[in-house]
C-alpha cells in the first residue's frame, strides 16, 4: 500500500544538513597535496583548450567503456591532468590522441590480471589506493553522478575552469591534515548538543570536516567559532560576511558557511546594481541566474530580510520570467509571498497579478481558489491584479474575445506569463470558433485571435496543419481576400485543444 | 483503583466498541463531571502500572485472557498519563498560567495511548471490536492535535530559519501536531486495510472506511487535500473488502461526500455528482447539517452536469442555502447577468471558503442561455405558410445578432459587437467546455444553444427544433 506519510514527511521536516554532494571538480589535486605553499594558496590553473576536450571526451556517454564507472573514470582523469598540470606539462601532451582515462584504467586492469592472475581484486585495490583524491567521490551516490552526466559537456568544461570558492579550495588539504583524535572529540560534544541521532551526527560531523574545517590546517578562527560553545551553536546564528569581491558562483551550501565567503549588505548592494547594468547590456541567462542565486545565499545566511531582500528576488523573478524560467521564478514567488507577508515594502501588487496568472497557465483550481481567497478588496480594485482577474474570469467563461484584448493590454512581465499559454488558448478559441461557425475572413480571426497580422495568423494555422482550409477568394468590392473555412477542421482543432491542456509544466510550482 | 476500574469492566463486558470508548476519553461524561478527576487520584505515578494489573488480574465481571489483559493494562496505564497531563493543563488554564508546551504534553500522553492500541491490536492481542474503540480514540487525537497547534502558533509566531538552505524563508509547518496525527491515522488506515483475517467477522477491514473518514478530514484541515487521494486508491486497489452497503451509514454517508467532494473539486462532475447523490439518499433525515453540507456541493456540482437550477422548496429548508445559493439562482432564471455578476462578487468569500466558487461561476453561461431564450422566444413566428395550422408554426429560426447584443445591453452588460458572438460562440461550442483534468463533459449530449453564426448577414441561425436543448422551444 502506498503511504501517505512518506510524501508528508518530506518537505515539512527539512533536514538540517543537505544530503547533496558537492561537484568534484577537477582541480589540481595532488598538485595541493604534495606542495604545501602551493595548498593553502592554490594558483588558478587555466586549463587549455586541448585539455577542456579531453576532459568533454571522457564524460562523452559514448566513449564509456562498460566495467568502469564513471566514478573511476573521474579520479583517473582528474589524477592524469593535475599530474601534467602541476608539472606544467599540460602542452607537450597530444591530448587529441592520449588514450582516455576509462581507456588508462583497462588497461591497467589488463596488466594486472596478467600479473597476478589469480588476485584481481588486489590489482584493483592498489590502484585505488594511491588515488588519493578519491575520497570525495567514492561518498557520492549513484543519482547524483547520474545527473552530473546528464549535464551538457560544454558546461561541464566551463566548471573546469571556474573559480572555485575560498571553502573548497582548502578541503582537500584539511582532509590530509586533519588530526584524527581532534575529531571524536568534536563528535562527541557535539552529539551531546544535538538531538539528532548518534549516526547522523557522525555523518554530519564527516561532512563538517570535508567541506569546511580548513582550521585546523591553518589555525585561523572563523569569527562564528570563537570558542567551542560557540561553534555547536553555529548553524543557528546568523553570519556576518566579510567578503567583498562583487561576483561569486553559486555553490550549494552542504555545511555551515565562512564568513570570508560571504558578501556583507553594502558589498551586495554593490553587486545588485553590477548585475542589473550586466543583464541589460549582456543578456546571459546563465550567468545572471548563478549570480543571483549566490546573491541570494549570501542574503540568507545572513539571515537580511529587508527592503533589499525584496528587490532582489523581485529583480531575479522578473528575469527569470523573461526567460521562461519557471522553476527559479517559482522559487523567487514563493520567498516573496513569505516577504511580503512581513511588510517589508516591494511590490506586492505586481508578483500577485504574476501568481494569479501562473495559476491560469498551470489550470491548479485548487491554488487559484486559495489565491483567490487571500486577495483584499483593496487587491482587487489594483489595475495589475485586476487585469490579471479579468484574464481569469474571461477563459472561465471562455470569452476569447475579451481574452485577447487583455493580453494585448498585459503590463510588466504579464506578457510573458501570458505567453506561457496564448498559444494553448488560441488553440481553445480556434476549436470554439469551429462549431460555431462555418467560414470566416482570415482578417477577422487575426482580429479575434490577437495576432500582430494576417501573416502570422496564416502561418499559425499551418504551422498547426489546417494550411487546407484556408483558401483565397475574390470579392468583387474588396478585392483579395482570404477565407478559412474553419467548420471543416473542427474536430482538429478539438483534439489539438485537448493535446494542449494534457502538458503543463508544474515544476516547482508554490 | 478497583472503583475507578468498575466503568472499564461494565463497559468491556458488554463487548462494544463504543462503551469502551467512553471509558477512553478526553472529557468526563455530563452526569459524572469529576471522573477524570477520581480516576486521576486513584492511583499515582509509581503505582499506577501495579494498581491496574492487580484489578484487572482478579476481577470477576470479565474473563480475558492473560495477554489480552496485559494489554489493557498497557493501554489504561498510557490513559491514565493522559488524564494526568488533561487535568494538569485544565488546571493551569483555570489559574490563567498556561504553558505553551501544555496542549502539546496533552497531545504527545495522547499519542501514546494511541500507538498502544495500535501496538496491541496489530498484535491480536484485543478483540475485533477494539478497533472502533481505536478510531474513537484517534479521533480524540485529531482534536487534541488541533488544540495543541493552535497553541503552538500563539505562541511562537515565526520561527527562524535554521537549516542551510538558500532562500530566507523556510517551510516549517504550521499544524506540526496535526501533521503527526495524521500519521498515526495512516498506520491506523493500513493496521485496518491490510488484515489478513479471512473471517470476515473478526476482520478489521470493516473499520477501513470510519478511518478513511477521519483522514480526510484531517487533509481538509491540513489544506493537503491531494493526499486524500492516495487513501481513495488504496481502498479501490484492495478487492477483498466487504460489501460497501454492508458497512454502517454513517462511515458510508461520509465516505461519498468526501470522494464526492474531492472529485468535485478534480473537476470531474460526473462522479462528484453520483457520489454526492448517493451520500444524499443515505443521508439521515434530520441531519440538517450534513445534508446542507451535501447540497452545498451537489447543487453545484448539478448546475454544470445536467443545466439544472434547484427548485425554491430545497433551497427554503436549509437557511444556509438559500442564503448562498438564493440570489445567484433567481439571476440564473431570469436570465439577469449583470445580477448573475453582483451576486457572485457579493457571495465570493463564503463560496470561495466552500471551494464552490469557480465552479458556480461557470454557470453563468445558464444564465446567458436563458437570456438568449428569451431574445428567441420574443423573435415570434414565421409567417403561415399553406397548409400549416396555429399549432405547428415555426418559431423565427433567423435572429440578427443586434437583437442579441440589445437583450444584452439591456441587461447592463457593456460588450462589444464581437464579444456578442464570441459568447453566442460559447453558447454553441460549450457542451466541449475546456475541462482539462477529465473531459468528463464529453459525454454529455446536448449543448445550451444549437445553431451556427452567419457573419456575412450578421444572423445567428438557430436549429428549427430544439434551438435550446432541454428548456422546451
């Protein structure tokens, strides 16, 4: 029997810690390990291009070799290019034709077997045992490696190259250098603080180590952990930042953060007003999401909540709406429902006109009634909301006419929520028009439709294979003239008009 | 001991769940206000384990067996913790000292005595009817969850975000308690589905549908109505349960007023309404608040399935009713939309609350339709041709759409001379309305208004017979 109870626990019981991996990268691993000066100040190595497509090789599906999982595949190849980067070699190799790591590890399984025979296992194990960067990677489970893959390689190459934060650049070394008896004896306080259980403590405690404590290696305090006492407090307190570089990539938060990697307010302020002036002049999606999602983190951690807050998340909904982004605008959407409820200025107006129409799009009656249910009499006279209610109430009552002079008169980003679905009810009005009708002018579907001209109605319709019905006609007063004959495509239209209901996109919906 | 023990005793000799119930409970029966009190004072901390296994070991009204009665002991022993936490919260609240975790002790002893029973009957070692007893008791549990939520909330209004991640809102629930509660119910639900007793006498499947009940109730609450769902898959994937009609009426009325309602609110009217109607058949008489509950949904659900406006002695019955539905039904026989308007913006808070109201609005479109009707019936008659006689004239079946767009002006409604044929438009296509979870609609076989626009001559043609299906003409 199906439990409800799974699905409840879920969101309603956030774990304090998130169980997600970071992204090993493919820094220079060794390089680290072995030349301290270079450790705690690694060097930005840019990697060539040559190296890039290697590296796009090997995460090729295709060039998988069954028996070595990817897994393998990753610390081989992360263990070949640091070794020629860290001996700055990376040029004098002929990337195009150096066998790929899946390649390097059966073959070195081949020499093994024929070596010892009988003690393949023992081969394996040697091998893995001077990988020493393969800690990380052996803890990731296999879903997240699954949608590493899935990523495009282009991406992936750029990840080579990022800049890395401040925090995971020292984690390889804190993970050689940490002292082992220091840590049992954090556990152990720490358990004593905690609730939670003894096993997640420990594992909590492992990540806490992976990820973060590069204390112990360079015996800097953090100012969140100025004593002990302190420190077991640490993840309820809010962060102060003192970093004041304007950009920085987003990265998961999987322990607490440092606060030289976070932006305090005036820095962010700063980087806002950069990102706005980028957005506008650049227009790379990409970038400005990632921007903003770290602006966002550094917010939170924080724990600001103020005018500022809003307009960040106002600034980075009205983005990704531009972008069709639902799933970043619904996360935005549903931070400044929260926000707003606190009365801490914004536009409250704007973003619910948005949510109502989100609703229209995604056809939820469920939410639209509760959204319904929150509006003020005061809402509803606004102009934004108002329009949004109309638009609403005329697919209710499928009054196509006064639908498609509403999305006509869309203000802000409307129009583009409204282009999530126009074509849906074009779909909806044509399939109405068929039964009721038997040929009209083109000129008055386009009217009716909302199209910009006859043209693109024209193209619409054949692009939605009803080119059949239109046809031409010459009127003795008008001259040229372009009938469609839209009673014969009635059942076409009907089943394009279902077709069009049966997908909508729900992701991350509020 | 032995005295506050006697109720239990009396109760479980007659071998019903209900009187044992009564013993289990939260407040003191009307006629004996202090019993929580005495029974309370029977015993204390360190004993109370002792005291009840001594009574319940020699007593001589009932005979149970050496399990069954440790059981008991368990059980009562968990009850009487709750009743310590019950009277010690009652008496904080009446020195106007409450602790904010009070309602919440109350709760947690109360969960306890929960999960014992449910421990002790997934064991066997209670008789089949305990599981009624454990429904009461768990819907014991509903009630304290909510309290003790809402104390919670009074108490702390916003909670700090504490955990990593990357937005400043955090999703902590707000009905925490009930949340656990229904939990429980869940266990509840599948101790009681998934029995494997094959006399069906003994079986606690026939609790599977009070206790379905009670979750939904829970979900209403919780404003996570979708999880009612899954217990309504459940219990249509399970083949073995006993005959629905066998099952007492009150589980069975509830029961199809709550599927009634949630596919209802799937927007699958058809269902809804085969539900609705049946809960309504079942439904005791003078149950004037179930039934107007039912109605509240079947009166909808009818409006949009067969075009059907309820007639003025059901509405006259409930006051309730009529004051919802009244207005907006007098608009629809007339045809008045601009009434229709006013009367659903003044009722939109009471219909939104009901979750009625985008369903109702869709029946303005009845009336539109009747409007129209009017327009059509107003047309007069074609002229006689020879042959014909008074009775077999035919209505105008030729209107022109100005006569459509006047009716409508008159009627106050600003509309432009397309948007009148984009709603005759509907008036003709809408026997295929948009419905996009289930085209249930399909179905159906008639349309409000048959016919087709001209717009070369600015007619609406009309179908010689039956121009609107279903009203006469």
């Amino acid at each position: 029997m199906p439990t409800a109870t799974s699905a409840w626990g879920q969101p309603m019981q956030p774990p304090a810690y998130n169980a997600v991996q970071p992204r090993t990268t493919l820094q220079p691993a060794s390089a680290s390990s072995n030349t301290p000066a270079a450790a705690s100040k690694p060097k930005k190595v840019e990697w060539p291009p040559a190296v890039r497509d290697y590296v796009r090789r090997a995460f090729d599906p295709e060039s998988a070799i069954a028996g070595v999982s990817s897994l393998e595949m990753q610390t081989k190849l992360k263990e070949t290019i640091s070794y020629y980067a860290e001996r700055n070699m990376q040029d004098s190799i002929d990337w195009t034709t150096y066998p790929l790591p899946q390649e390097l590890i059966q073959e070195e399984r081949r020499k093994a077997a024929l070596m010892s025979p009988t003690n393949n296992g023992f081969a394996n194990g040697l091998s893995s045992l001077h990988l020493n960067g393969a800690n990380a990677q052996a803890n990731s489970s296999p879903s997240t490696l699954k949608k590493r893959k899935s990523q495009d390689s282009e991406e992936l190459a750029q990840q080579t190259q990022a800049i890395l934060p401040p925090w995971r650049r020292t984690n390889l070394e804190s993970r050689m250098t940490f002292a082992e008896g220091h840590n049992e004896k954090r556990q152990k306080k720490n358990a004593a603080s905690d609730a939670s259980s003894k096993l997640e403590q420990a594992e909590l405690e492992k990540r806490r180590q992976r990820f973060n404590l590069g204390k112990a290696g360079n015996n800097k305090t953090p100012p969140w952990g100025a004593s002990a006492r302190d420190e077991d407090e640490m993840p309820t307190g809010p962060v102060v930042g003192t970093n004041t570089a304007l950009e920085k990539s987003y990265f998961r938060l999987t322990a607490p953060p440092k606060a030289e990697t976070v932006r305090p307010l005036p820095v962010l302020e700063k980087t806002l007003a950069m990102l706005t002036k980028k957005w506008r002049a650049e227009k790379n999606y990409n970038y400005i999401c990632n921007q903003f999602k770290s602006l966002r983190q550094d917010l939170t951690v924080q724990h600001i909540k103020n005018a500022f807050t809003v307009k960040v998340y106002e600034i980075h909904a009205r983005i990704s709406l531009e972008k069709g982004d639902t799933g970043e605008y619904n996360q935005c959407q549903t931070q400044l429902k929260a926000l707003y409820a606190q009365n801490l200025g914004g536009n409250p107006a704007e973003f619910k006109a948005y949510r109502i129409l989100y609703f229209v799009y995604t056809c939820n009656k469920t939410d639209m009634n509760d959204m319904l249910a929150e509006l003020t009499p005061a809402d509803k006279t606004h102009e934004w909301i108002k329009h949004a209610l109309d638009v609403r109430s005329a697919l209710a009552l499928g009054n196509y006419h006064k639908f498609f002079r509403l999305y006509l008169q869309a203000q802000n980003m409307g129009g583009y929520l409204m282009d999530m679905f126009i074509e849906r009810e074009r779909l909806v009005a044509l399939a109405n028009m068929s039964r009721a009708y038997i040929s009209i002018t083109l000129r008055f579907l386009t009217d009716e439709l909302g199209f910009d001209n006859d043209e693109v109605c024209r193209e619409f319709l054949e692009s939605h294979g009803a080119q059949n019905i239109i046809e031409e006609k010459f009127d003795e007063k008008t001259g040229k003239q372009y009938r469609v004959k839209i009673r014969e495509a009635a059942a076409h239209f009907e089943q394009l008009r279902a077709a069009a209901f049966s997908k909508v996109d729900i992701k991350g919906q509020i | 001991m032995q005295a506050a023990l006697a109720p239990f005793q009396e109760a479980h000799a007659t071998a019903l769940a209900q009187p044992v119930a009564n013993f289990f409970s939260p407040v003191p029966p009307v006629q004996e206000p202090g019993r929580l009190y005495d029974f309370f004072r029977a015993s204390n901390d360190v004993q109370i384990e002792g005291d009840v296994r001594y009574v319940l070991k020699h007593n001589k009204t009932t005979c149970m067996t050496q399990k069954e009665s440790g059981a008991w002991v368990d059980i009562i022993v968990s009850y009487w913790r709750a009743v310590k936490e019950i009277i010690k919260a009652e008496e904080a609240s009446n020195q106007g000292r409450l602790g904010e975790r009070q309602y919440v002790a109350v709760y947690d002893a109360w969960k306890d005595l929960t999960s014992n029973f449910i421990k002790h009957i997934s064991g066997g070692a209670l008789p089949a009817w305990a599981i009624f007893t454990l429904y009461f008791t768990a819907n014991h549990l509903r009630r304290i969850a909510i309290k003790a939520d809402d104390q919670l909330a009074k108490s702390k209004p916003a909670t700090v975000n504490a955990s990593f991640s990357d937005d400043i809102v955090s999703t902590v629930a707000q009905n925490q308690k009930l949340e656990e509660a229904a939990r429980v119910f869940n266990r509840i639900f599948a101790l009681c589905l998934g029995d494997r007793n094959p006399d069906l006498n003994e079986s606690r499947k026939w609790g599977v549908y009070c206790v379905a009940n009670l979750q939904f109730k829970t979900y209403f609450k919780l404003k996570a109505i979708s999880l009612s769902k899954n217990v309504v898959r459940s219990i249509e994937a399970q083949s073995d349960l006993p005959p629905f009609k066998l099952y007492p009426k009150a589980h069975r009325v509830t029961y199809r007023y709550y599927t009634g309602v949630l596919a209802f609110l799937q927007e699958d009217y058809t269902k809804a309404e085969k539900n609705l109607q049946e809960a309504w058949d079942a439904c005791y008489a003078s149950a004037e608040k179930n039934k107007s509950l039912i109605l509240t949904y079947l009166i909808p659900c009818r409006l949009i399935t067969q075009h059907v406006v309820p007639k003025a002695p059901l509405l006259a019955e409930s006051p309730r009713l009529e004051r919802i539905f009244g207005p907006l039904v007098t608009c629809i026989r007339k045809g008045d939309l601009t009434g229709f308007d006013k009367a659903l913006a003044e009722g939109e808070p009471e219909f939104v609350k009901r979750r009625i109201f985008l369903t109702l609005e869709r029946s303005r479109d009845i009336a539109l339709r009747n409007l129209l009707r009017k327009v059509y019936l107003a047309g007069g008659y074609d002229d006689l041709k020879e042959g014909q006689t008074e009775k077999d004239r035919i209505r105008k079946s030729r209107i022109p759409l100005v006569n459509f767009a006047a009716a409508l002006r008159m009627g106050g409604q600003a509309v432009e001379d397309d948007e009148v044929e984009c709603l005759l438009a509907n008036q003709i296509y809408k026997v295929r309305v948009p419905c996009p979870v289930q085209d249930s609609l399909l179905t159906l076989p008639q349309g409000l208004m048959k016919g087709y626009i001209s717009r070369e001559h600015a007619m609406v043609v009309l179908n010689k017979k039956g121009a609107f299906p279903g009203t006469g003409v």
